[in-house]
C-alpha cells in the first residue's frame, strides 16, 4: 500500500474482475495468443445477428463453452477464494463486477456479485425474456417454459452489440467507492473498459491494476501488480486486510 494512501475502516471496495482471474481454474481467456478469439470469430457466435443467421452454430459453440465451464472449472482458485475472504473480513462494502459468465466467483464463496456479461448457467428466451436455470445442452428446439415457444431460448449472456446488465448498480458502486481494483481484464470490451476512467474522473478512489501484464488502460491506475492472479490476488487482499 502506498504511503500516500490510507484506506478507512469503511470504506466501500469496487472489484472489476475479467478472464485472467479464472485462467488458473484451466478456462480459456479471450484474448491471449490462444484464446478464445483466436479461434473463433466474434461476429460468427457473439452477436445478435450471428444467432439470427446461424443459430444452430451458435449454439453448439455455447454447448460446448458451458460443458467446459461446468466440467473443468468446477474448482474456484486462489484468487477467487482471496475476494470471497476479503468480503467476509472488510468492515465496508466489497461488490465484485464480472464480465465472466462462469460461476467461480459464487462457488469461491463471494456474495455482494454483479455479472454484467451474464451466465453460463442460465437461458433465455429472446421473445418473451423468460430466464431458467440451464446445465445441459440447448438448440433451436429447445421449448421456452414461459410462452412455450421454440427457437427463442438463448445463452443468458451478452453479446457484442448488447446492453451489458445492472448498469445502474454498477454506476452507483463506482460512485460511491474508495477503492477500485481491476483483475485479469485486457481493457479491450466496454463499457467495463471504461470504469477506470469512471473512478479515475469522480476522483475519491485509489486504483490498482492486478494482472499478469499490463492491461490497455494500465496507464490510468495509481499502481500496478503484475503476475498470475492466484499470486498477486491473494497478496494484495493480505496486504488490504493488514490495514485493520
Ligand atoms: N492471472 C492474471 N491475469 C491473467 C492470467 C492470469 N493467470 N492469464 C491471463 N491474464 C490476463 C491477460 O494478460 C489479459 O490482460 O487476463 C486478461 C484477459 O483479457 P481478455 O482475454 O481480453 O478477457 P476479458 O478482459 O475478460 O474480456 C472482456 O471480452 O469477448 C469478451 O465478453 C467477453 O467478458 C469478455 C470481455
């Protein structure tokens, strides 16, 4: 912790969390050499109009990402399970923001979570917005429990193009926080890009950057801490504890 910066007792801690923290859980990130973009594009199976055009595509890509997601990220790692502890032991409020559509976050224990790119762990169905649960598979027959149509059901999650979810919460925790900490994110996908400078402009917080290199908006954080997130994340949620 910088000298120049004392954290109070209750002060409100904002965690922006991105696919670095859940690459030691052995998931793929997006944009590292052999990430998910890499071998896929965007606007074949992350947008709108590629689920219009190409449903059954689309789908069998997010079959394939949520059996991934359920089978090999069971396990929540030490990143993760350092957020939840600092949850439990900060005095003030710690809200954790997700762009991760996996469930590592919960299942490491964290509570006050916001998944703003959704989850894999839930469908949808594009005509009447009816969300369930969803473990198994889904395709272009699979039947909406709430209107009882077919073809609409989707991954709960948000594509390119889409309105991310809970923005007006996520505006009211960066306004108010004191502490804003951004985890395994390249700085690439807005609007959570963005909330560095959000913070940076309201100008009460300190910002720190926790990523294994630095991100595109690294310039803009007060400090920086570079390594794997099961390292540097536990580190510095000690290093936040030590000030009680
Ligand atoms: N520990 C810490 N950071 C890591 C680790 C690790 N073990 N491995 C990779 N990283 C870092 C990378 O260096 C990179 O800066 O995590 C970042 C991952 O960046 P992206 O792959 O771009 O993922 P993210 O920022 O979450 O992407 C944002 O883009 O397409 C999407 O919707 C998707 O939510 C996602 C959004």
């Amino acid at each position: 912790m910088p000298q120049s910066f004392t954290l109070e007792k209750n002060s409100n801690i904002v965690i922006l969390t991105g696919a670095g923290i859940s690459q030691e859980s052995g998931l793929e990130t997006f944009r590292d050499p052999d990430g998910i973009w890499s071998k896929v594009r965007v606007e074949d199976v992350a947008t709108p109009e590629a689920f219009k055009k190409n449903p059954d595509y689309v789908h069998s890509f997010y079959n394939m990402r949520r059996a991934r997601h359920l089978i090999a990220a069971a396990n929540p790692n030490d990143a993760h399970m350092a957020l939840a502890r600092l949850e439990t032991q900060w005095p003030g409020q710690v809200t954790v923001i997700t762009q991760n559509v996996d469930s590592l976050h919960e299942s490491g224990g964290t509570q006050n979570l916001i998944h703003m790119h959704g989850v894999h762990s839930k469908a949808r169905c594009d005509h009447c917005q009816h969300a369930v649960p969803w473990e198994g598979d889904m395709s272009t027959a699979t039947v909406c429990e709430g209107c009882g149509d077919v073809g609409g059901m989707r991954p709960h999650v948000v594509w390119f193009g889409e309105t991310p979810l809970e923005l007006g919460r996520i505006q009211a925790v960066l306004v108010a926080c004191d502490l804003f900490v951004s985890i395994g994110t390249s700085g690439n996908v807005y609007p959570a890009a963005g909330f560095i400078s959000v913070v940076q402009q309201i100008g009460r917080a300190h910002t720190v950057e926790l990523n294994l290199e630095p991100s595109l908006g690294a310039a803009l954080f007060s400090e920086g801490r570079y390594g794997p997130a099961t390292e540097v994340v536990p580190s510095y949620v000690d290093e936040v504890l030590a000030t009680l």
